[in-house]
C-alpha cells in the first residue's frame, strides 16, 4: 500500500468534480460523457480501494501517514495524513462500491434532466468529501470531511432548487446539522484542550497510558466523547435532530440512496467506532446505546403509518442508524460497524429500487395509488423483496447476522436494550412487507394514464438493482458467519479495543428468536395489507399520532422556531437593527446635516462677497508678515 | 526715473482695480478690473526688470499677457452664455448658488 495509491483514490471523484463542474457546459451536448466521466472516476477510487483492501488482507500492516503540515503554530500542528486500517478498508469498499452502482443507476435515472452534469458534479464532490471523511488520521481531517458531506448533501437535497419544498429541506438539513456539528467542534476543541493533538494514534495511546487519568481525569473525556456523540446525532439523524433526514427525501432518489441512507449518515457510526478507545474509558457507550435504541424504536413506529415510500424507507434508516449505535454504544464495534455495511448495501438497494418504481410511476410516490406492480416490474419487485427479506432479518440474508449480533450483545449489555430492540425487529419487519404488499401486491389501484406506460426500468437502472442484490443478500453470510469468531470480526480486531460485553447465552437461541419476530411481522403485515391498501383516514387516537409522526416537527416548530423567528423579529431587527444600528448611523447623518446646515450660510452666491473675504484674507496674511516678522 | 514710482503707480493701479472688482455690479466692469490688476503687476514686473538689468521679468509680461488674452475670451464668453440664460449680468443677481 503506497502514499501514491491513496493520494489517486482520495483525488479520482474531486478530479470528476472539477471535470463536470467547470466544464460541464461543454458536455452538455452529450449528457452520456459527463455522466461516464463521473461514473468512472469513482470507478478509479473503487479498484484503489480493492487493491487497498487486498493488500490489508493478505496481511499488511496499518498505513499512516502525514503528507504535510497543514497548519503550525506554537505547540501545535495539524495535518494532511491519512490512516488506513481495516475499518478504513471497509468504510471506502461501501463508499466507493455502492458509491459507484449508485453513478451508474443515476446515468439512467437522472437522463434529460436540466441539471444532469451539476448533479454528476455534486456527487463526485461528495465521494471524495465521504473519503476524506474516512481517511483522515486526525480529527480536523474527519471534520473536513465531515463538513464537505453536509454540504453535499444540502446541495443534492435542494437539487431542484425551483421547487420550494427542496430547497426548505435543504436549509432544514443544514441547518439541524449545524447543531450537532457545533457539538462535534467543541467535542475537538475539549479533546485538544486536554491531548494538545487531534492525531487519532497520538491521541489513543495517551489515553490509554494511565497517567492521562492522573491529569486530567476521565470527566474530560465524558464531556468530550458525549459532545461528539452530539455531532453524530445531527449527521446519524437520532433523537432529537432526527427530523431533517426524512424531509431530505426531497433529493433525487439516488441521492437519498447514496448519502441519506448508505454513507453520510453513517458517518456518526464510524466516528464513534473510530473513537472506540475513548468512548471506552470514558463509559458513555450507555448513553450511546439508549439514545440508538429509542430512536430505533420510535423512528419504525413512526414509519408504520406512513404512506409515502420513501417517507418509510427513511424512517427505517434513522431506525436502522439506531441500530448500529446501539451496536457501538454497548462496546460491539465491529457488529455496529458490520450491521452498516449490509444495512448499506441493502438500504441502498431499496432506495434505487423505489427510484425504478418512481420513475414508472411518473415520481408517483403515494403508495395507495399503486398496487399489483409486480406483473408490470418483475426485476424492481424481486430486489425490493430481497433488500426488505434482508432488512426484516430473514434468516440467512444480511440483516439477520447483523442485527443478530447487534442484539445478541445488547442482552450482555443490557436487556432491556434488547427487549426494546427486538421489538423494533418486529415492527420493521412489518412495516417493511406493509410497504411490499401494498405497491407490489393485490389489485391496481394506478390510475389509468399513468398504468398505460407503466414499465420496467431501462437495463442501465436495473443491472445495478441486481448487482446490488447480491451482496444485499449474501455478505451477511460471507462476512457473519461464526457470530463473534466471524470473518468480519477477524479482519476487524485490530481496530477496536478488546470487546468486554458479555457473550452469554447461546448464540442458536438468539437467531432463532429473532427469526421468529421477523416471519411474525411478515406474517402479520400479510394479514393485514395483501387483500386491501390502507385507509385514507387514520382509525384511532394512536394511529393519528403516529401519521403526524408525534407532532415532532410542530413541537420543534412552536418551541424552537418560532421563538428564534420572534427574537430575530422583534429584538433583532426592529430593536437592535432598527434601533440601535440604524439609530447610529442615522444620527452621525444627522449631525453632519447640522453642521452643515450652520456652515451654508457662509455659501451666499454673491461672488463679491466671496471676494471681499478672499481680499481680507490677503491683507490680513499681508499685515502678518509685514509688521510681525 | 527711479523705481519707487513705476511701482506706486503699479500700487495704485493694482488697488484701484481691487476696489472696482468690490463694488462694482457690472460683471463687464468687473472684468476690466481685473485686467487692470494684471497690468499693474504686468507694470511692476517690467519696472523691476529694467531696474535689475535682466530679462526675466519681460519674459514673463508676455506670458501674463498671453494668460489675459485667453481669459478675455472665456470670460467674455462665459459671460455672455450668462447674460442668455439670466437677462442680466448683474452679479447680485446671479446667485444661484446660494447654499
């Protein structure tokens, strides 16, 4: 593994970036090129990251590097380095590998639209912003990263910026980031403050080394790891800032694929695997795992009622993020870690697949107005049913390993962690086939212009729905197999320090409880949504709740939006802007103008009268120097 | 002759010329004024000059002269152009500059 080899697969998409960004006006005759170019940049960064993983593999050690300084000062330096491990490894195969299906669905999926070479431009952006993210040996450089997605992601969720919604959710998104993101930089400036370096390796070893504990005490490290956390709930989208990621559905669906559900947020997952050995020491794992699994919780009953796909696709997504930090918070890195690249590969699956059904269903997204797809779109139906097989934990595909282990270690941790998640299993795997019955299943219920050119989507859309079928089915298998003893926590165990929860009970157990919950919510939702779609008006008290999902967004609305809009209104503008700023300036005008005022009157027209004091002056001036000097 | 009275003459020329440009109301007469202001230091230069036995000074009349001749154009001009817009060339009356 070499510095070169790094340096091409961090720079490949930011040179696709600046190919279809400056230029893109010249490729837009031919719509095909800039979306090739974009698509084969990442390809580059998917072959580097191959060769990358292989050489890890077969047995390389760890790369880290610093390729130069980026800032000094006294006492300090940041800089461009970059850390390669197997954590690394795995999170650039997801990024690049789902990142570069994802290209190629997008050449078909975004085909005549006006801004189809920005779009390429954007994305690229953002899989280098993702690389960085995730290369970076510091903290600032994750931070770069960090930043780079969000900005990424607010450009792609108001992609159609005429239309008033997305760029509303835009604003949101960034806006709710910029809550954690402030966590996240107090977080480094407490790590700093206590460590004098943001360097992961430096930082670790000092940590670990007992006389840190002497200085500085573990309390610094509480704040500085719960303060991060703070930054991975805006970008993981937990409670309570878990309200922008369903509105970012506003974003063309390969975005929503891409960033909102396989990589971006995902970036708290890794940050909190990353920074393992703190999160260690400090013991704030606990609050990690409750905080994941009550929005785990609350975001699947939520996305029980909801009618709109994607609308349920992203509440899944916040719920499955609730997931992996409960995997993280109770000290199973790698099982948090290896639950977010199958739910990436199959999450990702069942946003491109709704894509396909979008774009048959001319950006129809209603549920209640499809139905009985299944004969019309064969190869959409079998790979959402295989990603929502996966995601409902379906014994033997990808999700049912992950969220095994997720749980299995939950229970040594805290069972009633468990219990709270196994539930959730239940209510996802119900929602999820809700979702299948309802579009896929029983009678027709498009209207007619639309049912007339109803189609399977063209092969550049489906050929990557069906290579990401595969994994979304099997590398639960490939990599889970063993449980604790698997191939992923083998690859992994250099990276995370010593697991110390309890693996107690028998693993053969576990699944097959969990097994059971899954077939028993598929069941149910059989039951229930295969005869009939369901009903326009919400039937009970509680039903009602979940529809308008708990009112969060209205609460948030009167208790946080509109006192800030009041403030900026009444104090802000009319007192202090209106008031003391314009009072200012006003008055410095105003006393120029009496001044002024006094002054005009020595202007009166007359030239003689200007004379005449002219002629004074020089006799004055005359006088001074004849008789005074 | 001595000097002193080419350069009282100068003087008195010069002051005259002050006095006419005061109290006069006429922007014409005010203007002859001042071409006699110029003569009169026109007059003291030459009377220095032959005075000191050096050419400098005549030098320099011919230049002031040159000078007076191109401001009797404008000024007339300017003058004229006034009397067009205001139908007086009375300077108590042109004050629109008033502040």
């Amino acid at each position: 593994m070499s510095k070169e080899l790094i340096v091409v697969l961090l720079v490949a998409p930011l040179v696709g970036f600046l190919i279809n960004g400056l230029f893109g006006k010249w490729l837009k005759g031919s719509e095909k090129l800039s979306g090739w170019i974009g698509t084969l940049v990442v390809l580059v960064s998917l072959v580097c990251s191959i060769i990358v993983f292989a050489s890890l593999h077969g047995g390389a050690a760890p790369f880290d590097e610093t390729l130069y300084e980026w800032i000094t000062g006294e006492g300090f330096a940041f800089n461009i380095g970059f850390h390669v491990d197997a954590l690394t490894a795995v999170m650039l195969l997801v990024i690049t590998g789902v990142g570069f299906l994802i290209h190629v669905y997008s050449i078909g999926y975004m085909h005549g639209d006006e801004g189809y070479t920005r779009y390429f431009a954007y994305l690229n952006l953002f899989v280098f912003a993702m690389l960085i993210l995730v290369l970076g040996n510091n903290y600032l450089m994750m931070f770069v990263g960090w930043e780079g997605v969000g900005l990424c992601s607010y450009l792609l969720i108001g992609f159609w910026y005429d239309k008033q919604s997305a760029t509303d959710a835009g604003k949101k998104a960034f806006i709710v980031n910029r809550i954690g993101d402030f966590g996240f930089l107090l977080g480094m400036f407490t790590l700093f403050a206590a460590f004098g370096t943001l360097d992961f390796g430096t930082m670790f070893d000092a940590a670990e080394a007992d006389n840190f504990q002497k200085v500085f005490g573990a309390s610094t490290l509480v704040i500085a790891t719960l303060l991060l956390f703070v930054g991975a709930i805006g970008k993981s989208a937990q409670i309570p800032l878990y309200v922008w990621l369903p509105d970012a559905m506003e974003g063309p669906t390969p975005v929503s694929a891409l960033i909102h559900a396989a990589t971006m947020v995902t970036a708290g997952v890794y940050m909190i695997a990353r920074s393992a050995v703190l999160y260690e020491i400090a013991h704030t794992g606990q609050v990690v795992a409750w905080i994941g699994v009550l929005t785990a919780f609350f975001a699947a009953t939520i996305a029980l009622t909801q009618n709109d796909i994607k609308r349920i696709l992203a509440y899944s997504t916040v719920s499955q993020l609730g997931y992996m930090f409960v995997g993280v918070g109770v000290g199973a890195y790698a099982s948090g870690v290896f639950h977010l690249v199958t739910h990436a590969f199959f999450k990702g699956l069942m946003f491109l697949t709704a894509g396909s059904v979008m774009h048959a269903m001319a950006n129809e997204l209603d549920m209640r107005k499809m139905g009985g797809l299944k004969s019309k779109m064969p190869i959409t139906h079998l790979t959402f049913l295989v990603g929502a097989l996966a995601i409902a934990g379906f014994p033997f595909l990808s999700g049912f390993w992950s969220k095994d282990e997720i749980l299995h270690s939950a229970w040594g941790s805290n069972p009633l962690i468990y219990g709270i998640g196994l539930v959730t299993a239940f209510l996802t795997a119900f929602y999820m086939f809700r979702l299948i019955f309802v579009t896929f299943y029983g009678e027709s219920r498009v209207e007619p212009e639309v049912a007339s050119h109803l189609h399977e989507s063209p092969p550049v859309m489906w050929v990557p729905l069906a290579i990401l079928a595969i994994p979304s089915a099997l590398i639960g298998l490939l990599l889970g197999w063993g449980g604790h003893e698997s191939w992923f926590h083998e690859f992994t165990k250099n990276v995370f320090p010593e697991a110390h929860h309890d693996a107690s009970g028998n693993v053969l157990v576990f699944m097959a409880i969990s097994s059971v919950v899954g077939l028993a919510g598929i069941a149910f939702a059989w039951r229930r949504y295969s005869k009939r779609a369901p009903s326009d008006e919400p039937t009970g008290t509680f039903h009602g709740l979940l529809a308008n999902k708990y009112y969060v967004d209205e609460v948030y609305n009167a208790l946080i939006v509109q006192p800030v809009k009041n403030g900026s209104h009444f104090l802000l503008w009319k007192l202090v802007d209106n008031g003391v700023i314009d009072g200012i300036v006003n008055g410095v005008a105003a006393l120029i103008r009496f001044i002024g005022g006094l002054l005009r009157r020595l202007q009166t027209g007359l030239v003689q009268a200007y004379i005449i004091s002219m002629v004074l002056g020089i006799v004055l001036f005359l006088a001074y120097y004849l008789f005074f000097t | 002759m001595a000097l002193e009275y080419y350069l009282v003459l100068s003087a008195l020329l010069f002051t005259t010329g002050v006095i006419g440009v005061l109290i006069r109301r006429n922007a014409i007469i005010i203007f002859m004024c001042i071409e006699l202001m110029l003569n009169a230091a026109n007059l003291a230069f030459v009377a220095i000059s032959r005075s000191l036995g050096e050419a400098t000074g005549q030098v320099f009349v011919f230049f002031v002269m040159t000078v007076a001749a191109a401001e009797v154009a404008i000024g007339l001009a300017i003058i004229v152009s006034v009397f067009k817009h205001q139908q007086t060339i009375n300077v108590d009356e042109v004050n629109s500059l008033k502040g």
